[in-house]
C-alpha cells in the first residue's frame, strides 16, 4: 500500500502532513511513502531529508493516486475528482465549512476522515491534533504579544529604577490557554485567566494564574461530554462581559482562545472593552478565524485601533510550522495504526469504536456523520 503526503496550496499554510522523522514510523506500518514535490519546504523540511528517510519524491497527480492521501486542509475539487475510488483521505477537513466537497467525496468513494473530529478520550489522546496544535497556538499567541508589546515581560530590577511585570489576561482556559498561560508565567508575566467552566480554576491556578470567572448554577455545568466549553446563556453572558469588562482595563496584553466548534466564536472583548485599555496595550484573538472573541479583529492582519494593537494572524500553529508538522504526523500516525490491518495491508474500520464513529465523514458513497446532513 502506498501513503502520500500533498503540499498545501493554501497560502498561509505552511504545515506538512508528514515529515521525514514520521517517515520510518509509517514504513513499519507496511506502507511506501511518497510525497509530493515541494510539501515540505514551508516547513523547514527540503526534499533531501524525506528522500534520505526513505519517501519517494513524486507529483501531485502520483500522490493522489495513493492508497492513503494526507493533507492538513481539504485539497481543492479538482484533486478530489482525480483521486481514485476508495482511496483514504485523512486530514483537517473541516466539514462544517466544507459541505461544498461532500458530493465530491460521495461519488469518487473516498473514505474522509475529519482529524479534528476526534474525541476527547483517554485512548484518543495521541490521535488529538486540536489539542497538539492547540498547544503551539497557545505557546506562539504570546510570543506574538511579546513582539508587538513594547515592554519587557518580567519585572526587573536595576540601578535606574524597577521594570513593573506585564500583566496577561487569558480568556479561555482550553489547551492553547493553558499553554498561553505557562509560556506568559515564563517570560515573567503576572498571569490570569477566566472560562466559563468552573473545573478550570484548579488547572489555571497550578501554573501560578490568578483564576478570575463568574460564578452561579450555570457556570458548573458548562462542559460538554466532549470537554468543551458550552454555549452560555444571554444572561450570563451580561455578567461575564461585566466582569471581563472590569478586569480588562488593567491589563497589558490580553489572549483570547473561545472557541465553539461548529459555530461561530463569542464575542468576549467589545470595542469599549479594547479602547479603556492603555496605549501600547495588545490583543491576541485566536478565534479570528471563527469570527473573532473581538469584532476589531481582522484575519490576517494587525488593527491599531487608538494605540491598542489587535493580533488576528490566521492559522497561528502555522507559524510554527516545523514542530507543528512534527506532531501533526505523529497524531495521523497513532490514528492510522488503530485503523490498518497490518498483516492484510488494508484499511479495516471497526464500526463499533467511538474513535471511528466521530472521524469518518464520508465512506462508500454515503455521509456517516449525522450532524453534516
């Protein structure tokens, strides 16, 4: 059998779906290995490497030919009419905004598989690349304030006088938060966070955050069987704005991670929230692509607006691309050993198990995931 990796025609994607240190891992699998021309050079990873690894470097008309064809996002249509029937396709497919491809997949047979689909259990846990890229999200979201601040992070003591801490606010405590909050508390910040979810307090609090929420009935059940956050009610959604909106003003740097999936994101941060912050402040918003936590935000670019500056670079874990890749391979990696007969060399999906119901979109011309009817 052979698996393919294709370079990603999205301009601000520069992650690959398999790198060459991945590449070793797959051949045990039984699996030859080919990759398209070029796929990873936004990444830090030249043809060179992969074929030192062992990969094949061929085009992309070969690599859709592949028993298993990786991407991170959807190719585009005319891939899809190109590759061939029954052919596994495993990616970041995002189907919530690709409804567009499903008749595409339905009469080429491709077996899609959504990647960010997959659940938030125990066994899933090295399969789960919303978290692994999450995490760079998080990690990249503060060193993307820390260029735009034009302030040191921590407090430093000299013969001219005391440097006074940055102060970070992190506004949803899911793994990029978490990880937004320990890479501040590195840099010396004084850190706190608020979520909706009352089961956070203790995670937030054991990196050295100060957890900040709005407590009532509501707030302790506000998680999904899932682990995500709920969609909250009008009401307290006014409190939560009342006391972000009083924490808010005196902050230095302010990192929004609230992400609904499948809908659009929470306004958590309004103008007048932004414009009673300080001249030289920043806002981070995560959740631009989503629609954005901040409605100043505009994809892809850096808003000033009144000396504040407002980040909403697009695909942040693209910006750090090498290590992104890295683990993005590795999750596709542990997924696919749960669903390759190794002996037979063939794909075999057990219906039954919770990992293959929430992945698989599409498979022999149907759409299995009722929620995308």
């Amino acid at each position: 059998m052979q698996i393919s990796a294709l370079k990603e025609i999205s301009t601000d994607e520069n992650r690959v779906a398999l790198t060459p240190d991945s590449i070793k891992l797959f051949q045990r699998l039984g699996l030859d290995v080919l990759i398209e021309d070029g796929a990873g050079n936004n990444s830090g990873y030249p043809n060179n490497l992969y074929e030192e690894n062992g990969a094949k470097i061929v085009s992309r008309n070969e690599c859709l030919k592949a028993n298993i064809c990786l991407c991170v996002k959807m190719p585009k249509e005319e891939d899809l009419n190109l590759i061939n029937e029954n052919t596994v396709l495993i990616g970041i497919l995002n189907p919530y905004e690709n409804k567009k491809y499903f008749n595409s997949l339905n009469n080429k047979k491709i077996t899609s598989c959504c990647m960010e689909l997959i659940p938030r259990i125990s066994r899933a846990q090295s399969m789960d690349v919303l978290s692994s890229q999450a995490n760079l999200a998080g990690y990249r979201s503060v060193i993307d304030a820390a260029e735009q601040f034009g302030k040191a992070f921590p407090m430093m003591m000299t013969a001219a006088g005391r440097v006074n801490p940055a102060k970070v606010m992190v506004l949803g405590v899911g793994v990029a938060g978490l990880q937004a909050i320990a890479t501040a508390k590195r840099l010396g910040a004084v850190v706190s966070a608020t979520d909706v979810r009352s089961a956070t307090k203790e995670q937030v609090e054991s990196l050295g955050g100060k957890f900040i929420m709005v407590e009532d009935e509501e707030s302790t059940n506000a998680e999904t069987d899932g682990g995500y956050a709920k969609e909250m009610s009008d009401e307290y959604k006014k409190k939560q704005a009342k006391l972000i909106a009083e924490t808010i003003a005196k902050q230095d740097i302010v990192i929004c991670t609230a992400l609904i999936p499948g809908k659009t994101a929470p306004v958590l941060i309004t103008q007048e929230m932004v414009e009673s912050m300080a001249s030289g402040s920043v806002v981070v918003d995560l959740a631009v692509e989503a629609g954005g936590n901040c409605p100043l935000s505009k994809l892809g670019e850096v808003v000033d607006h009144n000396g504040v500056k407002v980040i909403g670079y697009a695909n942040v874990p693209g910006r750090v691309a090498k290590d992104a890749s890295a683990l993005y391979a590795k999750n596709i990696f542990n997924f696919l050993s749960l669903i390759l007969d190794k002996e037979n060399k063939k794909i075999t999906f057990n219906w039954e198990d919770e990992i293959v119901k929430a992945v698989v979109l599409t498979n022999e011309g149907k759409l299995r995931l009722e929620q995308f009817n």
